[in-house]
C-alpha cells in the first residue's frame, strides 16, 4: 500500500537562527515633531527602564516566513487528509467561514465601542444565541466560555449559584461522572468546589442505573453527562437517569463534545439536561488551530439564566445591546463577550447548512461511523468492547487488548503506525473504561472512498503486527522524526520548556 | 436535504448512501437512531434558517458586518484590556496555512513538530520578554490567567489569601472573584496614593501576612501608569513568603523592565497585541509564565512544551510535558480543567515577536511611549482637561479628566463620535472617586495629525460647553 512522507525539515529552533542587525519588520517611524516635543528619558523613570534588549532572534521576514511555512510543511490538518479523533469531531473547516473571520470589520472592532458603531457583530452574536438555544433545546444561551471546558467550569458554577438560592450549598457537595467521561469533567468539577462522585458504566456501556440510584443522596448537585456518552452508544435510559437526578435535587449537565451526531434529530433540553455546553471547535466546523482558539457555549434551562455572566446581549426595538444589570448574575469567567471570531465562523456554518444541511451533517457522521465499524470488525486482533452488536452514534471505540497480547503491538503502536500512512491517529486510551483503546470518529466530512482506505490501512497494520511487529513497534517512519523521548521531556534533570532554560542547562553539563 | 449533495458532505449522495447501508445492514440511516427514545426524537423542523449558498453567506454577512465602525475608518482611543496594533502581513499569511489551522492539539508529536515547535518558540519568546524561564502555551486570557495564577499560588503557598491593588480592570477583578470564590480564597485589596495611582506600600504593609499566598500587580496598570515601587512590593512579598504575580502588557516589554529582573515568581499578561487581532474581544491570549523551581512548574495549568530528542537521541523534537498534571491524567486532581487554549494566537505572537526581533521590540515600545506622552501634553493643555490624572509615568494608555470642564465623560464622548472619533473608555462608574474619567489609550498605528485632530476636538468640545 502507498506510503506517506512527511517534510523533515532540519529547522533550527529559531534561537539559532538569522545574524546581528536583521530586520523582519519596520515599525511607522515617530514623527519628528513629536520626538522633538518629547524627552523619552523623562517619561520613563530610569529604574523602571530595560537595560538589555530582550534576547529575541534577529531575522528578516523572508527567513520568517521559511521558518514557520517549513514548520507548517511538518503539522498535519483536517486539510492533509484522515483525521479520526475520537471526541474531538475533525470535520472539515469551511474557507468562506476564515475568510469572514479575517474581514477588518470584525478584526478592527473593539469591544468596549458605542453600541450604536457595533450594531452588526451584536446582531449576529444575538441570533447565534438563538439558534444554539433551538439546537440544544435550552432557553437562553451564554457564548462567552472561551472552550469547552470553560463552559464545564461555568456550568458547574451555575449548579453552585442555583443550590446556594436554594439554600443548599453547604450540602449539595457532589457531582456524578460516569467512569467514561472526560477528564475535564471531573477537573471542572473540583475548580468548581464540589468532590467528584463516579458512577460505573453497565455491560452496555451506559450508565449503571443501579449503581446511579446508589450514589445519588440528598449531596448531589447534579450529574455531568456526555449523550451519545464517549464509547459513542446514546445513554437509553436517559429519561431514567434525567429522574433521578432532578428527584434528588440534582442538575443534570450536558457535555456537548458529542453533539454532532444528534445535530436536528434530538435535544439535550427536551431529555432534561439543565445546562449545556457546545464544543464550537467540533460540532460547528471551526479550525482548531492547533489547540484553539474555540468556543465553547453554555444554554441553560429558563431557572438558571438569570445566573448567566454579563453582559447579556438584549434586543430592544431593533437595537442589539450589551445589559449588564443582572443582579443575579455570577459575573465574569473572562474578559469581553466570548471568542468572537470564531463564533462568527459558526454563524456562517449554520447559515450554510439550514436545518436540513445540519441534520444530514448528523445522518452523515453516524453512517460513517458505522460503516467503518462495520468494516474494523473484521479485523484479527480488534475487538468492540461494550455490546458489539449495538449501533454507535458518530464514534466507536475498539480495543487492541487482543492484539497486543498475541502480538505486543499496543494501541499506541497501532496509531503511530497509521501516521506513517499519512492518516490521523485515533484518540488512544480514552476512554479510561476500554483498555488499549481506539476511539475513532470519521465525521460526515470524508467520503467513502477515504473510509476505505482507513478500514485497509487497519487491517493492513494489525496483520504486521503478527507477521512482523518490530516495524509497528518502531513506527513510526515517515513522519518528519521517530518517536520522541517523552520521558526525558519531563524529567526534572532534562526537562527544556523554553530556550532560556535549555541553554541554562546545557551549559551546567 | 434539497436536490444536490451538500459540498461540506461527501457521503450525502443517494447511491452512496445505499452501499454503505448495505454494508452495515440496514434500511435506513433511521434504525442507527433506534434507540433514541421516541419522545424524544424531534418531530418538526427546527426554527433555523434556510440554508444559503457560498456567495449568500458572504454577502450576508458582510453587509452586517458594514454596520460596525471599526479603527479602520474612525480613529479610536480605547484600550483596557484589548488594544490596537498593527498586524504584519507575514502573521496573518502563517495562521492561515491550513496544517497548523485545521490541526488539533498535538497528542500525536511525531506528526505535529511543526506546531510543537512554534509553541516552543511561543513560551521562549514569551520568556525572553518577561524574563522568566517557564512559560505554558496559552491560557484563555488575562483574566482568567489571573485567576489560574491565584489558585496556584494558593496550592503552592497551603495559604488562603491574594493581595491585589485596588486599581485593577473591574472585569479581571470579576473573573478573579468568580475563580477564586469556590477555593475560598480571600481577596484583599490594597489601596493606592492618591497623587500617583501607586500601590500604597504602607497598606501593603498593614495588610501582608503570614497568611498572604501572593500579592498581585499589575505593569503598566490599568489605568495606564508604571508602578514604579516594584523592588520594594516584591521584598515585601519575599518577607512573608509570599508569591509575587505580576500582570503585564508585553508591548511594554522593549522599554519596561522585565518583571523577572523584580522578582516576579508568577507573571501573567495578556499577548493578543503581540499579532492577533482585537475581534470585538476574543479570542484572546492569555500569558502564563514561571521561575524554574519545580514546585512552581508542578503547580502550573495549561499545556507546556518541551525540547526533547528522538528516542535514538539522533535528532531534536518536540512534544506537549508534564502531562501528569493535566485533567486527561490526573482528573480531578489536576492542577487546571484548560484543554483546548489559544494555540494559534500563540503561534500567531510567536510570529510577531520574531518579526519585530529584540530592535523592533525596543522600538514599539519607544513610539508608543512618545505618542502617548505626546498625546498626554497636548491634551492637558486643554482648559478644563486633566492628562493624565496621577502624577506618574505613563506607558500605552492614560487617564483624561472632565471634571473641571463640567462635562460628564458620556457628553464628551457623544459629541466626539458625532466628529467620527471614538473617545476611551468611560471608567466614572467603575472609579467614582476619580471623577468623570475615561482611560484612553494610544498604540503606534495612530498618528500625529490623529492625536492632533483629538486635541482640537476636545478642546472645541470643552470650550463650547
Ligand atoms: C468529551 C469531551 N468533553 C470535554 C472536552 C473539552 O473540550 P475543550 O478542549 O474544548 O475544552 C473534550 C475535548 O477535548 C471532550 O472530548
């Protein structure tokens, strides 16, 4: 089968690059009337003042620009090709939405301008409000979280708020995550102040109803749930689950990473979930970038909006602004309104989809899954732990324990393998309740013929493995470097986390 | 679906569609979703709408966004928190290559040196100008950078309280409040002179204790002025083995003292000037930098990236460090929730910075300082006009008082707008004692005559009243 090659540029950190004197930008020079008007030695107090210049490489903007499109040349995107990242929804990033983004009338927009000169960001913030409500089925939307776990901190502030209302803070200490959910789950949680309960998974793969009805007490503040949850099976017995929580006094909470697949054919809201928060950066189509910028939403149920952080953007006859009289409100998580740029870029994925066009963005996403599923069934070594005869939703999540056992091929063997055939790998060992785990997620975003080839590549790396597993083990080979010492990455004695200490510690030995 | 595929989806083509059922042995798409439960399966069309075509969308949009004024076609004097700078061409050309766009955090190093690297160039830049040794590769912003930096110091110290001035940005006093609160850490605020802004380091004093986790500044401050007592706060922090954590604007970092050479064990910031745009607020780029003592770097949140080397130690790489702090690992126990950051603003600033280089660091600093200083004499030559109030150094941004001219801070800017000039922002609700002030801020994309036509403006403003 073809191979990939990545560009394996020798790129020098960039410390150790360019020569004294090189220029990769001219500032506008100060007028010289003003230089003369103003003695600069005098306005800053002599021990306030920097001695040395910052050491900072000297470059021209030819070498720059070399410097990082050689790094892009060794970074793999949506746009290189297969990209299935369980849990993170690596779908396609329309170019209208960047090019929208780039527009000077949002970039050159400041936050704190006259309502009356913003009028047209704050008209597109407030429907977006609108439609994420009608998407999730929540009553007011909140688009200031800057990701998706900001939006978990906030929401789990919001159960804090309405508990303390109630008068019950002090005992509502508890939040239930099930043993599948994300680690920011229980991490947001705890910076919320409440201890993390976990409820085990049934043989299904959902949530123990037995075991739930066990840890819910007159403690519990509510219960973080992620549905389709992160093995990619819908939680059936959510009406069951939804119960029991709001009996006990519990909030329910929904973590939107998984929204996609139920994009226009169910609502969080309508199965009971108090508060979500929506991954923009997977469900709605913007680039990642590498770890962010994203945007990650928070709608509420109608009790708890008035608790939401200002300011609320208010409509009044046909003027959009910025309320910040909320007495009720926590206040802020940020600075500012949200991530706006790539809110935008989420306005215009909606507008370019509709309704019908998100709904078969959700069809899409869990065809896909399943016919890939389908297909990696058949593969020696692989197994589908969790009920392998029920349909997933957007992902599935194989187990390599089969296969490592026969062959000592790991799953992290078996996703450094598939970069070398210029495919993403998987999410690997997530969840923690599978071991050896493969989570994969295609999305709606790649065509058949791709899917195809990610079934043969599986199929073709799992038969190495038994008939030669030294290559999977050492992959892998074609990727800009092997395997990287991670290990050393972190110790104490080696650990570099900026240039500055590099050389500090290279020049101790 | 209407009569054509959708572009966005490949798959959506009807025989396609069909192969693929019959592979996994189904009908329809519809018996994947049977277990949904019924109730809950949506029985009409959401109210959203229609779906438009590419040249709809941009011309949709596009004429919204033509209702918004923005620093292109009216001179502009705010700041406070995100602020005007020039882009150069290069940054934009390198965010928008689409490995590093459409990638997502680099769990898979091999394949993803190219970001790793740029984010390790990022944290040592970052380093270099704040001089300090550790530095992670973005927090949300400043704000909640400050909030971060707060629950670290408390960890790191087993003590309960933050000290921070009283001349902060009310929206980072608001998200510090809303961070800390669940911690129950106490937040005391120490108050400032009357004449210069400065900390007043006999509050200081009366307030620092065996219980202070940290004490909080911030460099230039809020309202513009350098804080100029910055060896005498860190003793006092270093007395009471307390953390210093200093906020900074990097901008200022080319004239400015380093807040490593004070002393700082914390330093936080907000970077969208170093190459982002301002977006109407977001993202923006949250600083996070540390000293090199590992019971700070332990305690540090968010993702850090280290230079390490292959496993056959033939050649230098890159990949994410000390995960085991991180929520993936150490769940609730870990040291933040922050997954997703700001990369790409990171790599955007790490651009920007090898740009402008140690010289052109230097010289933004130094034209700001002039056009601000420049700004400053012209307008507290206005009758009626003080500028700036505190008798301080000034860097990126100043006070401007009315209240001699007996105009409120809402009248001067209205009738400066109706002149298409958008004055600073109005603090007199947030620091009623200062009166009716606004805080103005000047960077070096404005120019002589835009600083000269504000004067005349104001002064015509103020003489007409
Ligand atoms: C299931 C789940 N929950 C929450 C998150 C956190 O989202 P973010 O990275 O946007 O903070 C993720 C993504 O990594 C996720 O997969």
């Amino acid at each position: 089968m073809c191979m990939f090659k990545q560009a394996s540029w020798n790129q020098p950190v960039i410390f150790n690059m360019g020569k004294n004197g090189r220029r990769g930008h001219i500032l506008p020079k100060v007028e010289e009337d003003i230089r003369n008007a103003i003695d600069l030695d005098s306005c800053i107090p002599k021990h306030m003042r920097r001695e040395n210049l910052p050491k900072l490489p000297e470059l021209s903007e030819v070498e720059v620009v070399r410097h990082f499109v050689r790094l892009s040349e060794m970074n793999y995107g949506v746009d290189s090709g297969l990209y299935p990242l369980g849990s993170c929804t690596m779908k396609y990033n329309p170019k209208i939405n960047d090019m929208l983004a780039s527009l000077p009338t949002i970039g050159m927009v400041h936050p704190y301008q006259d309502e009356g000169t913003v009028q047209g960001i704050l008209e597109i913030l407030y429907k977006l409000e609108r439609w994420l409500a009608e998407i999730t089925g929540t009553y007011e939307v909140c688009l200031h979280p800057a990701a998706g776990a900001h939006g978990e901190f906030l929401g789990t502030l919001l159960m804090l708020t309405y508990h303390k209302m109630n008068g019950e803070s002090e005992k509502r200490r508890e939040v239930i995550v099930p043993d599948s959910a994300h680690g920011t789950n229980p991490a947001s949680a705890t910076m919320a102040g409440f201890n993390v309960m976990v409820v085990p998974s049934d043989e299904d793969g959902c949530v123990d109803l037995e075991a739930l009805k066990s840890v819910v007490s007159e403690k519990t503040a509510g219960l973080m749930l992620t549905n389709p949850n992160t093995l990619g099976i819908f939680e059936k017995n959510i009406s069951e689950i939804a119960k029991i929580v709001h009996e006990i006094g519990g909030l329910l909470y929904y973590d939107g990473a998984n929204l996609n697949p139920i994009l226009g054919k169910a609502r969080p809201g309508d199965m009971g979930f108090d508060i979500v928060h929506i991954n923009i950066h997977k469900t709605f189509s913007t680039p990642h970038g590498g770890g962010g910028p994203g945007a990650g939403p928070v709608g509420v149920a109608k009790e708890l909006a008035k608790f939401l952080p200002v300011p609320r953007i208010v409509l009044d006859s046909e003027r959009y602004s910025l309320d910040y009289n909320r007495p009720h409100s926590i206040g802020k998580i940020r600075s500012f309104y949200g991530n706006i740029a790539v809110l935008l870029r989420a306005y215009a994925y909606i507008l370019s989809l509709g309704f019908d066009g998100l709904k078969e963005v959700a069809e899409i996403s869990v065809l896909n899954a399943n016919y890939l599923m389908k297909k990696l069934k058949k593969i020696k070594g692989l197994t589908l732990p969790y009920n392998s005869k029920k349909p997933r939703k957007h992902e599935c999540v194989f187990s390599a324990k089969l296969l490592k056992n026969d062959t000592g091929v790991s799953a992290l063997n078996i996703a450094k393998r598939l970069l070398d055939y210029g495919v993403h790998a998987p999410t690997i060992y997530f969840p923690l309740i599978v071991e050896e785990a493969l989570m994969i997620e295609p999305t709606e975003s790649f065509e058949k013929e791709e899917l195809d080839r990610f079934a043969e590549v599986m199929h073709e790396i799992c038969e190495e493995a038994y008939r030669n597993p030294e290559n999977v083990l050492n992959a892998p080979h074609n990727t800009a470097v092997s395997r990287l010492d991670e290990v050393k990455a972190s110790h104490p004695k080696t650990m570099a986390l900026s240039w500055r200490m590099y050389l500090k510690k290279n020049k101790q030995k | 679906m209407s009569e054509h595929n959708h572009p966005y989806i490949p798959n959506s083509q009807k025989e396609i569609k069909q192969e693929m059922m019959r592979e996994i042995g189904i009908k329809g798409i519809d018996e994947l979703y049977a277990d949904i439960p019924k109730k809950y399966s949506l029985k009409k069309p959401l109210n959203l709408p229609e779906a438009l075509s590419e040249f709809e969308v941009k011309k949709h949009i596009e004429t919204l966004l033509a209702k918004n004024k923005s620093s292109d076609n009216m001179p502009m004097f705010l700041g406070a928190g995100c602020w005007p700078h020039y882009i150069p061409a290069v940054v934009k050309e390198v965010i928008q290559r689409s490995e590093f766009l459409t990638a997502y955090t680099p769990y898979q190093p091999e394949i993803s040196q190219g970001i790793l690297q740029a984010l390790f160039e990022y944290q040592s830049m970052i380093c270099e100008l704040a001089s300090m040794e550790v530095a992670n590769c973005s927090m949300y912003d400043w704000a909640s950078a400050l909030g971060e930096a707060a629950r670290m110091a408390v960890r790191v110290t087993g003590r309960r309280e933050i000290l921070v001035p009283k001349i902060i940005h009310p929206e980072r006093a608001a998200a510090l409040q809303v961070y800390t609160e669940p911690a129950e850490i106490i937040i005391g605020q120490v108050a400032y002179e009357k004449k210069t802004g400065q900390i007043s380091l006999n509050n200081l004093r009366d307030k620092i204790s065996d219980k202070t986790a940290a004490v909080y500044i911030e460099n230039p401050s809020y309202l513009g002025f350098i804080e100029t007592q910055v060896d005498e706060i860190s003793k006092e922090a270093d007395n009471h083995d307390a953390l210093f954590i200093v906020g900074i604007d990097p901008t200022s970092l080319g004239v400015l003292k380093p807040p490593g050479d004070y002393g700082a064990d914390i330093v936080i910031g907000e970077a969208q000037p170093l190459g982002n745009a301002m977006n109407f607020g977001g993202p923006l780029l949250g600083i996070f930098a540390c000293r090199d003592d590992m019971s700070l770097i332990r305690q540090t949140p968010g993702r850090i990236i280290g230079l390490t080397t292959t496993m056959d130690g033939s050649r230098q790489g890159f990949c994410m460090t000390l995960q085991t702090r991180e929520q993936h690992i150490r769940r609730e126990k870990a040291t933040s929730n922050i997954c997703s950051n700001e990369a790409l603003c990171a790599v955007a600033s790490a651009v920007y910075m090898a740009l402008l280089g140690p010289q052109g660091i230097r010289e933004l600093g130094e034209t700001i300082a002039y056009n601000v200083n420049y700004a400053m004499h012209l307008l507290s030559e206005i009758n009626g006009v003080k500028a700036p109030i505190f008798d301080s150094a000034h860097f990126k941004e100043f006070t401007v008082n009315f209240d001699q001219a007996e105009l409120s801070v809402k009248e001067v800017h209205e009738k400066l707008l109706h002149n298409n000039i958008h004055g600073g922002k109005d603090i007199s609700k947030e620091f009623p004692e200062l009166g009716e002030t606004a805080l103005y801020c000047i960077t070096e994309i404005h120019s002589k005559k835009e600083i000269e036509r504000l004067a005349e403006v104001l002064a015509k403003i103020v003489s007409k009243r």
